[in-house]
C-alpha cells in the first residue's frame, strides 16, 4: 500500500478526508481479497501451522451466505493442551526481555496494521458485514490502541518504582510483573480492534497469549496473528487456536496452566468463564461485556442534534456494537417531534451490500440474529407499537444475505425490551415525564456501559453525570449518542452487568491489569 493510503486516518467521525481516493484504495483491496476468498487456514502453536482432523469451521459472509470467505480448523482438547505448554515455555524469555524490547516488537505490529489497514477492513466489510467506514475505524483504533498501549508501559517506566525506605539500609522497589499465559477471547462486532486491544497489552506487559477469535470472524484472527508473526512475536508467545466456544472455550479458558482469560463478548458468556476460572487461587478476569445503552432526551435538547446522534449510534454496525445505542427516553413535551425525526433520518438511511462505497446500513451476522430481531419485533408489537420497520428484507440481493430494516418501536417502561441485550438493529423508544425518571429507568437494566443525554440544561447534565450507572458517558454528541470511543480519549469501562475490570480498554490504568505486584526489598547491613 502507498504510504499516502497508509497516511489517511480515518476514525469513526472522520470528516475531512478525501473520500474519492479512499474509495478507491478500498475498491482495490476488496479485489485482492476477493480473489483469495474459499482457502484453507491453519491454527498457529509455537509458531507452527497446525491441522486439526476434525470438519473445518465455514467461515460464510452475511452479505451472502452461499459465500464461503475461508475454511479454519476446528481445534480440539489436544491443540489446547499443546497451545498452553508451548505458552508456558515461551513466556519465560518473552518476559526477560527488557521492556523496551517488547514496546518496539508491538510498535512495529501498530506500523504493519496501518500499512495492511485497507486488506484488514476489507476482510471486515466481507466477514462481519461493516460498512467501509466503520470497518476502518476498526482497524485504525487497533493501531493506535497498541501505541497508547507501549505509552503506558514507557511511562510507568517499564512498571519498576522506588518505594520509600523504612530503614537507612533497605532498598526498596515494586516491580509489576506479567502473571504468564493469558487466554484472550474475543467476540465478532470488533473483530481487529478488541482482538488486537486485549491481545496488546497482555503481550507488551510480559505475557504470552492463546488467542481465540468469534467462529464468525476468524480471518480478521488470521491477518492479526500474521501481522505479530512479522513484528517479530517470538514462537509460542502468541498462539492462534480456531473452534466454536461451545466446543473448546471451556477447555481453554479452565486450563490448569492458564494464569488469567481476558474477555470480551456477551454477559452469558463471561459469566460463565468468571464463575468457572478460579478454583485453586483467584486468577484475574479481565471482561467487558454487553450493553443496552440508553439515550435520554429532555425537554430542552437540541432536537436536531439529538435526533442525529441516536439514529447513528442505534444504526451504525446494525445496532450490533456493545456501545450501540438501543433504548431511548424522551420527555413527552418533545417526544412527537423526536421521533418524527428520528423516522425521517432512519429513512434516508442507504441500506445494502456494505461493500459498496455509498452503504450505511450492512446485514446482520448470522440467521441466529434474525431469528432474534424477528422475535422481539413479535414481542412489541404485542405490548407496544411498531413506529418503524419490524421485517426481514429480501428485495434482490438481499435475499442471499442476512439482512432486516432498522426497527423503532415504541413501549411503555415496564417492558423488558428495555432492559434486555438483543444485538440486532431494534430500538425501544419510551416517553417519560422527567429527567430523573429516564435516569432511574436507565438504571433499572443490569448493563452499564454506555449513555448519552441530550440536554441544553447544565443542572441536567450535572445530575445525568452524577446519577447515571454507566461507565462511558456523552453530553450531545452529534456523530453518536453512546458510541464512537477512541484510545486515550474515552476508556471503555463497563459498570455491572457490563464489564468486571473496573478499569476498561482504551483508558490509562489497562496494561498494569495483566500484571501483578512483587515488591523488592534488599537489605546491606554495612
Ligand atoms: P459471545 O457469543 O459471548 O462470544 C464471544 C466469544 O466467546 C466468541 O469468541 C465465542 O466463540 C466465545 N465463546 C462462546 N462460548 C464460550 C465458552 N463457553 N467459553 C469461552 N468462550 C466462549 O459474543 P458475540 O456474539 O461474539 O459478541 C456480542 C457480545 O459481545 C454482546 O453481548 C456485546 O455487547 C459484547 N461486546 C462487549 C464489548 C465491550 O467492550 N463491553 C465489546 C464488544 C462486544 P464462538 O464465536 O465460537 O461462539
């Protein structure tokens, strides 16, 4: 790639590039990657391809489902086993490097993801189903999450500090050391930038890593795992295991020779692997999980404002981003004129094959999805009222994917619509007669990762900050109600339901997690 496309940046609310050049940098990955469409993959352990005996995994596009991207193996017990030796002994010299060492191995990982980044957003558009923006975004927030990543680690000066001394003849040191072999598993809707985000900073703070994508995308899993193999990740230190979770994600996650499993993906899921991970000592559990993000609208938004930001966060990735917007409450005072907008920019919204240069709004991810959204848009129109959309589409070539309209629906706040996590393009809009009211609305639901308000009140703002249960907040934000963090700018904490950490991805406390703490005391008795 010519580095005028490497120098492009693009983010989620990019505004001033040109458009027309990206374009055709996109076009001409999309060709190169289409030609490679239908190979086989192999796993990675120690640095070696691996061949599983079992019936590969389909890797199939939702754009069209005839279409097979790439077959990758269906790894078993034994290529874990193997996966989690071949860790334990790399790991040793991976944490004896200095750390300096290991910052300009993942450096040059961050160089190599912005020279490949119109192929690996390609690979998005085709896997997951994104439209070109937002799977460029994805790719440029895994390049810059590895840099603010090594930043963390060259501040903290590699994590060594001076500690006071209680004697004239001590010295006294912390040290933050890795705990070892990570697990990191990681869920679809960010295939490259969640991979790459937790995958980075178990690697630059010492550790090693068996990686395990989503079945759904693993050829964004391939392209990362090539990209640490060209940086220079020595053998064994970053691992490439494929498989359903159902099938090895027990087995991984539970291993005796496993020191922590960072996670991210629904909250079903990782609970599982919390309750399960720890049974001879507490081994840390890094998760993020899911979200049912709420907007709220009060009576003195700017409507236009407000009604833009909720149709991007609600329809930007199908709805299925852990941030996406799903639920939103709107004072009654202006609730008619809100949603009569929010219809009007639903409708212009492009829908289609995300591939193309002038698609918004792409398929799902699987018919699973479908089946979900079809059954929830039965649940509201049996207690509320469907306000837009509520049907598959399979107009043309649509037909061949997996693809549904946005839907807005309107029910009242004791519906369990706004409470549960459904991943698909389906927004529940409720009328509330309050500020106070929508916050404690907000709050019923066990998630808390994302909310915005849309307010011209600063007593409002103050009491949506002050009493809000979420871990990432916005005030009017146009591009998104609730998405669009960036590394360094918004950290990605979830509260509750949503996240175990505390301290999220994206925010200044994440690399020291995957370490622990040996103080150092050395005493010279003269
Ligand atoms: P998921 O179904 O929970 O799957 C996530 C990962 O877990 C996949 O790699 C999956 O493998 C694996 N897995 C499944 N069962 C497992 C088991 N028993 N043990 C270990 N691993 C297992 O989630 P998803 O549908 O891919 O992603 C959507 C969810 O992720 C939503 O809930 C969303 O809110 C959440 N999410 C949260 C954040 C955040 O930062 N808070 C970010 C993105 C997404 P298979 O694909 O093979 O099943």
């Amino acid at each position: 790639m010519s580095t005028e496309a490497e120098n492009m940046k693009v983010t989620y609310t990019s505004t001033n590039v040109d458009m027309s050049r990206f374009h055709a940098w996109f076009d001409e990955a999309l060709r190169t990657l289409r030609a490679q469409q239908g190979a086989t993959y192999p796993a990675y352990i120690d640095g070696v391809e691996v061949r599983s005996e079992q019936a590969p995994i389909e890797d199939r596009s939702p754009i069209d489902a005839e279409v097979v991207l790439g077959h990758f193996q269906a790894c078993t017990k034994a290529h874990v086993d193997q996966a989690v030796a071949a860790a334990r002994r790399a790991q040793k010299s991976w944490r004896k490097l200095a750390w300096q060492e290991r910052v300009a191995i993942m450096r040059r990982a961050a160089g190599l993801i912005r020279k490949q980044k119109f192929e690996i957003a390609g690979v998005m558009c085709l896997e997951v189903g994104k439209n070109r923006l937002e799977a460029m975004g994805d790719a440029e927030e895994s390049a810059d999450l590895i840099d603010y990543y090594c930043d963390q680690v060259e501040q903290a000066d590699g994590f060594v500090r001076s500690m006071k001394k209680m004697t004239t003849i001590e010295t006294n040191t912390d040290v933050l050391r890795p705990f070892g072999v990570f697990v990191c598993i990681s869920p679809f809707n960010f295939p490259m930038a969640l991979s790459t985000g937790m995958s980075s900073a178990a690697l630059v703070a010492g550790n090693a890593v068996i990686f395990k994508p989503a079945s759904t995308t693993p050829w964004t899993g391939y392209r990362l795992y090539k990209i640490y193999e060209e940086a220079g990740v020595p053998a064994g230190v970053f691992n490439f295991i494929t498989g359903r979770g159902c099938d090895v994600g027990d087995t991984l996650t539970f291993h005796e020779g496993v020191d922590g499993v960072v996670f991210t993906g629904s909250k079903d899921v990782g609970m599982r692997i919390f309750h399960g991970l720890s049974e001879r000592w507490a081994k840390p559990c890094l998760m993020e999980l899911g979200g049912k993000n709420p907007a709220i609208v009060t009576a003195s938004a700017d409507l236009d404002k407000a009604s833009d930001g909720v149709m991007k966060s609600a329809w930007g990735l199908q709805n299925q981003k852990c941030s996406a917007c799903s639920r939103v409450y709107v004072h009654k005072a202006v609730a008619a004129d809100f949603i009569e907008r929010l219809i009007a920019k639903t409708k212009a919204i492009s829908i289609g094959d995300p591939c193309d240069a002038d698609v918004y709004f792409g398929p799902v991810i699987n018919e699973a999805a479908v089946k979900t959204y079809l059954r929830v848009v039965d649940q509201a129109k049996a207690e509320g009222e469907i306000l837009y959309g509520g049907h598959r589409l399979t107009e043309g070539a649509l037909a061949k994917g997996h693809y549904v309209a946005p839907a807005i629906v309107r029910v009242s706040k004791e519906s369990t619509l706004l409470r549960e996590e459904f991943f698909v393009p389906f927004l529940a809009v409720c009328e509330v007669d309050s500020l106070e009211e929508a916050i404690e609305e907000s709050n019923k639901a066990e998630y808390g990762l994302t909310a915005g308000l849309y307010s011209g009140d600063e007593a409002e703002i103050e009491l949506f900050f002050d009493e809000i249960e979420s871990g990432v907040t916005y005030i009017n934000k146009r591009s998104g109600a609730t998405t669009g963090a960036w590394p360094g700018a918004q950290p990605f904490c979830g509260w509750k339901g949503s996240g175990g950490s505390g301290k999220g991805g994206c925010g200044p406390y994440y690399v020291a997690q995957f370490m622990r703490e040996q103080s150092r005391s050395v005493v010279v008795e003269k």
